[in-house]
C-alpha cells in the first residue's frame, strides 16, 4: 500500500476533480464509491477497482480492513483524514472511496422481460431508490431517458445501496430507439392518476416495460401515445399523487405478487 500525503499528488488532485463534478465523472467514464457498503457490493459483483483511497483513521474499523485485504496492495492509498474531506459529500462516513470504471453495456438487440424507463426523472435520490427496488425484484434491464439524472453520479450510487451491479444500466436511451428493440408481447405501461384502471385490478402478470416519468412534468408525450397499459395507484388517504419512487417500488412489486400467485 502506498501513502498519500500531499494535495498537490496528481491522484489526489484526479479525485478531488471528480468527487466535485458530476459532469466531469460522466467525461471520464469512472465513478466514485464511497463507504463501506457500496466498496463490498463493488467487489463482490465487478472484481478490483482501479484505485482505493482509505483514510488512516479508516484503518481502525475491522470492516475497512476485510475490504482493503480484498483489493490488491498495489491498488491501495492510505490519505490522512485531514485531506479526505474534499473528496467525500457523506457526513460522518468511514473515510473510503473506490475509483471503478462506469458500466457502459450494450443496447440488447431484443427485450423480452420485465424493464424499466426513467423518463426524465431528475432527483437522484428517486433514481437510486428506483434502481434499488429493480435490482430486489430481479428486473434486469433500466433505460435512462435524456433528461434523466447521470445514473453513476454519487448521489445516485448512494441511494442506490449496490444495485448498480445487479443491473443493466443504460443512459442517455432515445424512446424511438427503444421501442423498436422492446418485444411485441412486452406491454409499455404507464401511471396515470385519471381513468385509468387500478392497479390491483390490472393483469401484470406478463412482461412490461415500465416508464416511470418526470417528478412534475410526469411521463412524456412519446410514451404517453405508446402505453399499452395504464394504471392507477389508489390512495385512499386522498394524497393526489405519490414521490415516483414510491410508485415505482408499489407498481414492481405489484407485478411480482401477481406473478408469485
């Protein structure tokens, strides 16, 4: 393992340049895991990182030190506490962060199972939550939309809790693109809080893509004019609507308790 002790050391100075910019994450095509928890689900699913920051005072959790013995010595900087705090936007979190290339998939020539659209949702705490209940249902495959906030931010990662490496994520994904990849029998299904029919009430047995739309704006026209199906969450509390990754967590494991039954 190595020491990092200055700020002028250009791996430090590389770190804090993306710790401190969504854009320049998405320029450089790497990603930013901080903490304990997103390190582990990291290793666990995509192997070594290409580096590991962890601070000396780090050091002294066991945890920390499992996940360090995991990665390869030559991959490992010790930093002092003192210089951590510029690269970390967690309070009070066990100083590491990992430096991992992002995960750029393919478009699948065909799809065929149970998706996810992300229709220009823009707050990252949505997307994370959105792809962390995907990943618990066993959904494979989430399309970003333009519009839709960077996926591998650090905001996003965070909320995420691992899920990134459970899933197929894929950004910046035209609608016109999509539709002609997604398969005839897949249903494209929306939220629709007038006429349309409850969702407890609604077949989701079969495969669907499901678009969950922008915070205010809701779901786009394109989509809109594609859904086959709408449905409805009833709320009898008189709420007017719910936080769309509170719909979305309602609406896949809606479909997952019809196809259990």
């Amino acid at each position: 393992m190595k020491s990092l002790t200055s700020r002028d050391n250009p791996l430090y100075k590389r770190l804090k340049a993306l710790a401190g910019s969504t854009a320049q994450q998405r320029r450089s095509g790497h990603a930013l895991l901080e903490g304990l928890h997103l390190a582990d689900a990291y290793l666990q699913a995509a192997g070594q990182p290409e580096t590991c920051v962890v601070t000396e005072g780090a050091l002294q959790h066991d945890e920390a030190c499992e996940i360090v013995g995991r990665i390869d010595p030559a991959r490992v900087h010790i930093l002092p506490d003192a210089l951590f705090g510029q690269l970390s936007s967690v309070v009070h979190g066990v100083g590491m962060v990992l430096l991992v290339d992002r995960v750029a998939p393919p478009l699948p020539e065909r799809v065929t199972q149970t998706c996810i659209v992300l229709d220009g949702v823009q707050d990252a705490g949505n997307v994370g939550s959105i792809l962390r209940s995907a990943a618990a249902a066993g959904i494979q495959h989430v399309f970003c939309a333009p519009g839709t906030v960077y996926a591998w931010s650090s905001k996003v990662l965070r909320a995420g809790m691992g899920a990134h490496f459970l899933l197929n994520v894929y950004e910046d994904v035209e609608a016109a693109q999509l539709t002609t990849r997604l398969d005839p029998e897949l249903l494209i299904t929306i939220t629709d809080s007038h006429g349309a029919k409850a969702i407890y009430d609604t077949d989701l047995s079969g495969p669907l893509a499901w678009v969950m739309g922008n915070e205010g704006a809701g779901v786009s026209t394109f989509w809109r004019d594609h859904a086959a199906l709408r449905v409805t969450i009833p709320q009898p509390g008189g709420m007017e609507s719910l936080n769309v990754a509170a719909a979305a967590a309602v609406c896949i494991f809606e479909q997952c308790r019809q196809q259990r039954a």
